[in-house]
C-alpha cells in the first residue's frame, strides 16, 4: 500500500514538475517572440504594439519568479558552500537544517507582504497594459514565494529527519 501511495505521489510531483517547466518555456518563448515583433515592427515598419515593452517587463517577472520556483525544487538556489564541504557530516546537516527553515522563514514572509501589496495594487484598480489589472501581473510574485517557502519547509522536515536518523557504526 506504502509503494501505491508512494508512485502516485512521485507521478503528481513529475506532473507538478511538467507544468513548471512547460509554463516557463511558454514565458520564455512569449516573450522571445514579443521582443523580436517589436524589434521587426519598429525597424521595418516604424511602428510596434503599443504595450509591448510592459508585456516584455511583465515576462521577465514571471520567467524569474518561475524560474527561482524551478530552481527550490531540487534546492538549487544559489549557495556559498565553501565552508559546508569540510564541515563533518553531523555539522553539515545541522546547517542544512537551520539553511532551510531560515530559506523557509523569509519566503513565507516575502509570500505575505507581497501579498498585501498585491491586494492593495487590486483595491487601487491600476491597469498595467492593455486592459489588464496590474495585480494580475503581479500575483505571481506570493504564489512564487509560498511555494518556495513549502518547499523549504518540506527540505527542513526532511534534514531534520537525517539530523536524528541513526548513523550506521
């Protein structure tokens, strides 16, 4: 039953996993294909789309954001790890702990205070570009920082759970 349990849970993650990166290839290429239309449009015909350098801001956002979330799936942010390599292995899982549940802490305060910011970007009613609310460009911004910070959450319960597993003798 554990291994049912434990294949579908791999199977959503990979679905999960997809999505991301499918999302993020989708952004990528929007906004390659928005930059090069307006590049063509201006240099060829001395026009372009009027909002389409807020739409090319708007895609940077949201390729970063998505990107940072790809990247704290496999905790690949970036890291100073000089010192962790001569660290002793009980050390080393004792700052990766307190690494992860500080990672965590912060993203979840950046998840809220962005939050807000978005809310109070909704009530205010400001367009971005194009008949679209400003905070519909923004939202990505505490979607990203929940999921980085559960996903943190989720590498703190899992070093927490190496700090006290048995070492074998």
């Amino acid at each position: 039953m554990t291994s049912k349990k434990t294949s579908f849970t791999r199977y959503i993650i990979t679905i999960l996993q997809k999505i991301e990166d499918s999302i993020l290839i989708g952004l990528l290429l929007s906004m390659i294909f928005m930059a090069v239309l307006q590049i063509v449009m201006r240099n060829l015909f001395d026009s372009g789309i009027l909002w389409g350098d807020e739409l090319i801001r708007v895609l940077v956002l949201w390729i970063g954001l998505i990107g940072a979330m790809v990247a704290s799936r496999n905790n690949h942010h970036i890291s100073i790890d000089v010192i962790s390599r001569y660290l002793p292995d009980r050390i080393k899982k004792q700052t990766t702990l307190i690494i992860s549940t500080f990672t965590a802490l912060v993203c979840a305060v950046m998840a809220y205070f962005s939050l807000e910011f978005v809310m109070m970007e909704r009530q205010d009613g400001f367009m971005a570009f194009a008949n679209i609310p400003a905070w519909v460009c923004e939202s990505i911004i505490p979607v990203s920082f929940a999921i980085i910070s559960l996903r943190y959450i989720l590498f703190s319960f899992t070093g927490f759970s190496k700090l006290f597993k048995r070492m074998p003798q």
